[in-house]
C-alpha cells in the first residue's frame, strides 16, 4: 500500500546547472563561431514555434474554429485540418522574423514561401511538416511537428528550390516536437540524437536526455495494418512471421512522430510500406522520411525504402513520397530480408 503521507509535491526550483536549448546547441559547437550562433538561433525559432503550437493545441478543445477540416485539400489530395494551416502560419511567422531563413517549404504548400527581406542575407532553408498526424488532433492524441534544416545553395527565387533536390546527407539539423502529456523536441545537429523537454513554468526547452542510441533489436513493430491487402506478398510475409513469433508487440497510434518516438527510446520497427497500388508510399521523403532517418541513423538505427538507405536517395521532386521503414539496425535488417526475397 503506498503511505500517501511520505508523498510530497513541490514546486521543482531550477537547477542552474540545467541545460537550456540554446544553450545545448553552443555546446555542440564548442566555439561562438557565425555557424553556432546561426544554428542556435534557427533552433530557438523552432522551439518558438513549437510552444506556440503546443499552446493552441492544450486548449483546442476550448476554443472555436481549432479543431475539424477547412473544406481544402492541400497539394498532396489530402483534406486540409484548421490544426494544420495553423501551425503552417506559425512557421512562416516564426522564420519570418528570423533574418536567417530565406524560404520555407512544407507539404502544406506547392511551392516554397519566400520571405524576399531575408533572401539577400539568409543562408538556410526549412523544410517541415506542421502537424504530423493531425487525424489525431480532433480526439486528443499525440500529433507532432517534423523540421530539417537545409544550406540555402544559389539564387534560386524562382519557386523551384531544385538545390534542395539532394540526398539527406546535405541536411544540416533535424528533428521533430512531440506534443503529448509532454511537449518533447528531439534534435540532431549530425553529434548525436537529444531531448528536450518543455518546461512551462520556464518557457524553457529542458535538456533531458543526451546521445540516446536506439537499441539494435526491438519486439515493437508498428504499422497500420488495415492496409495488409493492399501491400506486396513480401510485405504481408514479414508480418505473418511477426504474427507467429513470440515476443513481438504491435503498437501504432496513426502519427510518425509518436510512433517514431517510441521507437527511438525502446527499440522496434516502424513501417510504412507502399502498396502494389502506389509502390511509392505515402510519405514525403523531404518533409518526412530523410529527416527522422538522419536522427535515426545518428542514433545508431537505421532508415530504408526496402531497397536503399533513406538518406542516399535523392529525390525528383519536391513533394517526392517513398516507403519508410525505421528503426532499430537488426529489425530493419529483418523487414529487408523480406521485402528483398524473391
């Protein structure tokens, strides 16, 4: 029986050894060079961003016009949640205020935002998906926000950005907020994989977990087996052999970044394969795919198409989708051995 009398709850004071954002990202750099200032300024736009959203989605229930559709479809046929113009508005305010970003391109829109008062100065580019999930936000579940931080290469105004048509090993930073009974940023800057925490008494992100390593194996598989008719016989063998194995665990909560994040701290598989319908899947390598890869890869797990590393490939297009399959090095490993047999 718990003695509920030894039980105390106090205001935590601030540790002035704690580790701040901003403060983290100057350490990643050991020097207070142009770089470092340039990327700890971007990551505390970011966070900006990430606690107004996670400010808006705390009381969607409380106010009009937060939850439901627009009417709209975005660029991908999808149709358009007010969550998702929301948090697609607060990036671009966010960035626009920032004097380092020159354009901005999200899933939410068919061609990149130029901010043309930052171009002549700005040297990078954020590619981002506002709200990861946002089937969930209607019903109180986890959704997430997905960011990558790109080099802005040339002069290129002409809404093309074909200089972001490279593989995922160009990516400077990425990472993604989780908002949940927890709002959590996770970041890599290309030294490792970190949490943070937001803490609201502070508005402050919190250091609360550095250099995390996804363990090689993992009994979590998580995919949405609904589509099981529609994905490859090598698809739906792979998952029969999960079915028949002890030990495994199904868990899916329908956002990536929830589902990733598990994943990222117990070990697993995520998988969203493309169906002999669309072999190219559903999510978007740019926005999506390469940047949870790049953290994944960092971490010491691994992300592929099935057929090549996530982070070699490089995309045709902006809005490019491809299969994902991330994780834990041994399971991926495993799911390719299956999608690879004749």
């Amino acid at each position: 029986m718990v003695n509920f009398q030894t039980l105390s709850v106090s205001p935590r004071s601030l540790d002035r050894d704690c580790t701040t954002l901003s403060r983290h990202v100057l350490g990643q750099f050991n020097s207070f060079s142009a770089e470092a200032q340039d990327l700890s300024a971007l990551m505390n736009r970011i966070a900006l961003a990430g606690k107004l959203i996670s400010r808006r989605l705390s009381g969607a229930g409380l106010m009009e016009g937060v939850l439901g559709f627009t009417g709209e479809t975005n660029v991908q046929g999808e149709h358009v949640k007010k969550m998702d113009i929301f948090a697609n508005e607060v990036f671009i305010s966010v960035f626009r205020q920032s004097g380092l970003v020159c354009r901005l391109a999200s899933e939410e829109m068919e061609h990149p935002y130029y901010i043309k008062e930052n171009c002549p100065i700005g040297r990078y580019t954020l590619l981002y998906d506002p709200i990861d999930g946002s089937s969930n936000v209607d019903i109180n579940l986890n959704v997430g926000s997905i960011f990558s931080i790109r080099q802005q290469q040339g002069d290129d105004i002409d809404e093309q950005a074909r200089d972001l048509l490279q593989d995922g090993h160009q990516q400077l930073a990425a990472g993604y907020i989780l908002y949940g009974p927890a709002t959590v940023l996770v970041y890599s800057l290309g030294k490792g994989v970190h949490s943070f925490t937001l803490d609201p008494s502070l508005g402050e992100f919190i250091l609360t977990q550095e250099n995390i390593t996804i363990p090689s194996k993992g009994k979590v598989y998580s995919t949405n087996e609904g589509n099981f008719w529609q994905w490859n016989e090598q698809m739906r063998d792979y998952v029969r052999y999960v079915h028949l194995n002890n030990g495994y665990t199904a868990r899916y909560g329908g956002a990536l970044v929830g589902d990733f994040h598990r994943i990222l701290l117990q070990g697993g598989v995520f998988l969203y394969p493309g169906t002999v319908q669309k072999p190219e899947g559903k999510l978007r390598l740019l926005y999506e795919s390469a940047p949870l890869a790049f953290l994944a890869e960092q971490a010491g797990g691994r992300a592929s198409d099935g057929d090549r590393e996530i982070l070699d490939i490089i995309p045709q297009q902006l809005h490019q989708r491809s299969p994902l399959i991330l994780g834990s090095s041994e399971e991926v490993k495993l799911v390719e051995s299956f999608l690879q047999a004749k």
